[in-house]
C-alpha cells in the first residue's frame, strides 16, 4: 500500500458499538506518505481519520472519509538516554522487545496493551497510581503532519505549551506520525491480589492509593467485596517470582475469560441469578503474589468482549461517588454481571488529560457487549457528573462541548490550538463536532 487512496471497507470498534464506512483508505509508509493523503484528501474535499487498535468505545475514531491506516509506520526509530521515538504505528505490545536491548520500559500501562501508542495517547489512556500520571504525561516529543501537509515537531523542552496541547490531541490536530516516551529504567512489579471488605476499602482508598505505587481495586455489583491490586515497583535485580503456567492458566484463562464469559452468558439468559453468581464470582478470586516484568503484571488479556463508561472524578470524590452508584444499582434493581473498576492517577498539566489539574479517581463501568448499556451508563453519568466527573474520551459517554467546557478549565486553549491547526477541520468526525465542537 503507499499514500494512494483505494476504497474503504467497512469496519467497527473493539467493542461493536461504533462502526463506520469510510469511501477510501489509505496505508502511507512514509511521512512524505502521510502528506500526501492528507493534501489529497483535502482537495477533494474528504476528512481523514487515522486508527489505532480500534479499542475505543467512543465514536472518537470512525469517519466516512479517508482512514489512515498507519501498521507500516512502527517500530522503534531512536533512543536518546531514557527517551524511545516510537513509529505512530506501534502497538503497545511490541514495546517489551523493542524497549528491552535497551533497559527500557514505560513507566505505568492500562490493563491492557492492544492499543497502538498514538491510539493510546489520543485519548488520554491511563493505568493506576497516585503518583503516577497516564501514558500521555511520559510523551516528551510529537510528530505531526497537520491540516495543510506541514510536519510540525514538538520537544517538551521547546514547545512545552503546544506539546500540553496536542499529547491527548484526541486526533483533532493532524495525523502523528512519530511519538517521543520518555521511558523508565526496565523494571519488576510485585503484584499482589486479595479480597477484602468494600467498606474498609473505600473508607481508606486516599490512604491507599497514596501509600501504593499502584493501588487499584474490582467490586461485583451485589456484592460487599472488593478485589484489590496491589503493584510494588521493584528493581531488576530483585528477581521475578512468576506465578507457575497452571495458575495463570487458571487464573488469567480460565477465571478471567472462559469462565467469566461463561458466568456472564447465564447472566443473561436468567438475569434473577447474576448477585449470586456475582457473589460466588468474587470469592472464586483468591489471593495471590507474584513479581514478574512490569508489563506482565500491568496487561491482562480481555477476551470477554465488553462495552464501558469510565469517568475521572476528584480522587477524593470515589468513596461517596461509587456508594452512590451501589445505592442507584440496588435501586433500580439492576442486575449487573461486570465488575466496576476503580484506579488513580496523579495530576497533570495535560489540557485535555481527564486527571488535568487534579489527583484524580477513576471509577469504570461495563456491560457485556450484546446487553444495552443505555440507561445503566446514564444514570452513573449522572452521578459522576454530580461529583465533578470528566469522561475518558476513548470511552462511552452522552457528554457535549458545552458541558465539557465547564469540566475543562483550559478547554478553550484546546479549541483555539485546533482552530489554528485545522481551520477546515480535515480531521474532524461527528464525535468531535460534538465533544470539541463542528
Ligand atoms: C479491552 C479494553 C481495555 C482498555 N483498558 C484501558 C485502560 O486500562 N486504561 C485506559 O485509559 N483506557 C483503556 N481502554 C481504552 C483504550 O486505551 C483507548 O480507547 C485507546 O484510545 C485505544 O487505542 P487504539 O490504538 O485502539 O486507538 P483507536 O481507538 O483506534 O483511536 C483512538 C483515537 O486516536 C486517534 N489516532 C490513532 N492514531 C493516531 C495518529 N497516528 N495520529 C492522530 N490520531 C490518532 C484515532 O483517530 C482516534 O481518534 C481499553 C479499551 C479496551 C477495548
């Protein structure tokens, strides 16, 4: 493939709940390549929308235009000390081979590495840990071709205005075309998983989360239980104490995926017995230890396809925000099957980062993929919004400009950059016409 435009083909998100028909694509190798897509695309009037990994439940990726498919673009193009310029392309899952000949690794990851490192940072993807900011806040340069075909570089220590600007640049400024992560020394995470009182664990979350590297915790809806992760950085030369294959087997396989999905698909056919099942779910999920490879201990496989919500809120707002949601939940005599996801991150001067400004808590909220998240995700909308909340822009969420505007006390910094950028909004998609503006 190179920088002509063939025709689209369909395609949908990860979570089949956005899906777009695009009239062309394209799959430039170059960043002479990227250029000219975008110049053609313009003359003909089309806009253009890279993709990632497809793993955002938001619209944030779709187009009917021109989608830029950017594989041919990865891999690791330099290293400068602790700093990895990263192909666009590259899939976080690559990064272990890549980073490793050089004693490298990101600093903090999600619970997942499918993403691709512009996808990820896009959106403002995040993992946990109150002194730990999301995979954005480590970006310390950015390549981007911009509306008009002009490559605009960007370096922490040049332009560190711009750079806050364009890291979660949500796709809206131009297509990046190389990304600068200012990594780690490689390092060992002791993880450790346990069971304990819900009660107990909100009542000490800010205590938690500033005393752990990484501190996050799953509650089942029905239950009073909370599964806790604890992550302890370690140095290299600590050794790793791997779990033995039978138990990630049966752990990472068997519990997290077959039979939760299992678990999930007989809560559907009889909904009456998801608390119980819940309940069982929960205390199947024992404790366990191990210290293994940063990236091991953060990246879980997820083959039980889901759809979700997740709202960053004033760290300090969790407590009261999720026993709010346990109320609405028992109220409305809901029966949930997934659990609710609850992590940290520290604050940033990011613009558009959801943790900008503020120590922040993330609570998350999922249904199976083939149930209607509807009027479960907007009542907890509700309520995040009550509580402050900022929706994950690569997450399902109802919110518009105007109300994204009062969440984002620098929002207009945002809109004026993109006005700038893209006066003709070339990479502009009914997503961001909403969220940012037509
Ligand atoms: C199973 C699962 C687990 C997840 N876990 C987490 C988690 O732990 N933490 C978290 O915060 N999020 C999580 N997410 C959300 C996910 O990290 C984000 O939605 C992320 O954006 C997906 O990356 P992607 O590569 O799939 O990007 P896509 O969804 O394909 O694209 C996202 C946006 O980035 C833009 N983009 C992609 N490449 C470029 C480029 N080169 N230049 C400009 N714009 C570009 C796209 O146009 C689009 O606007 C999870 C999602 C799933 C499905």
């Amino acid at each position: 493939m190179s920088a002509t435009l063939e025709p689209g083909l369909a395609f949908s998100n990860w979570g089949r709940c956005e899906s777009a028909e695009p009239a062309f694509a394209a799959a430039p190798a170059s960043v002479r390549e990227v250029q000219q897509v975008v110049v053609s695309a313009r003359e003909r009037g089309l806009r253009v929308k890279p993709l990632g990994a497809g793993h955002s439940f938001s619209g944030i990726g779709m187009t009917d235009g021109v989608r830029v498919d950017l594989t041919a673009m990865s891999g690791l193009l330099r290293v400068r000390g602790t700093r990895a310029t990263l192909g666009a392309g590259t899939f976080l899952w690559q990064l272990p081979a890549l980073l490793a000949p050089h004693g490298l690794a990101l600093q903090n990851m999600g619970d997942i590495d499918r993403q691709t490192i512009s996808g990820a940072i896009a959106t403002g993807t995040h993992g946990t840990g109150g002194g730990f900011g999301g995979l954005a806040t480590r970006v310390s340069g950015l390549t981007l071709v911009t509306a008009d075909g002009t490559v605009l570089s960007l370096t922490r220590e040049d332009d560190p205005a711009l750079l806050a600007v364009a890291a979660v640049g949500l796709g809206a400024l131009g297509i990046v075309v190389e990304v600068e992560v200012d990594c780690v020394p490689a390092f060992l995470l002791r993880g450790v998983e346990r069971q304990e009182a819900l009660g107990t664990v909100l009542d000490g979350f800010g205590e938690r989360v500033a005393s752990a590297d990484h501190f996050e915790f799953y509650w089942f809806p029905h239950t009073r239980v909370a599964l806790t992760k604890t992550n302890t950085r370690l140095p290299l030369s600590h050794g790793r104490e791997p779990l033995g294959r039978v138990r990630t087997w049966f752990d990472d396989d068997l519990m997290a995926n077959s039979l939760f999905a299992g678990t999930v698909s007989l809560g559907r056919r009889l909904p009456a017995l998801v608390p119980t099942i819940n309940r069982i779910s929960a205390r199947m999920t024992g404790h366990r230890q191990h210290v293994d490879h940063s990236y091991r201990v953060f990246a879980v496989e997820r083959r039980v396809r889901f759809r979700e919500m997740e709202y960053a809120v004033p760290v300090e707002e969790v407590p009261q925000a999720l026993r709010e949601l346990d109320a609405l939940i028992e109220r409305r005599r809901w029966n949930i099957s997934f659990p609710v996801e609850v992590r940290a991150a520290a604050a940033d001067n990011l613009v558009l980062s959801t943790a900008s400004g503020r120590a922040t808590g993330y609570i998350a909220v999922h249904r199976y993929y083939r149930e209607d998240p509807g009027e479960y995700f907007t009542a907890v909308e509700a309520i995040m919004r009550a509580h402050g909340g900022r929706p994950h822009w690569g997450k399902m969420h109802a919110r518009d400009a105007e109300s994204l505007r009062e969440a984002y006390p620098r929002f207009d910094e945002f809109v004026a950059v993109r006005d700038r950028l893209d006066p003709h909004r070339v990479f502009a998609n009914e997503y961001l016409d909403r969220v940012i503006g037509a």
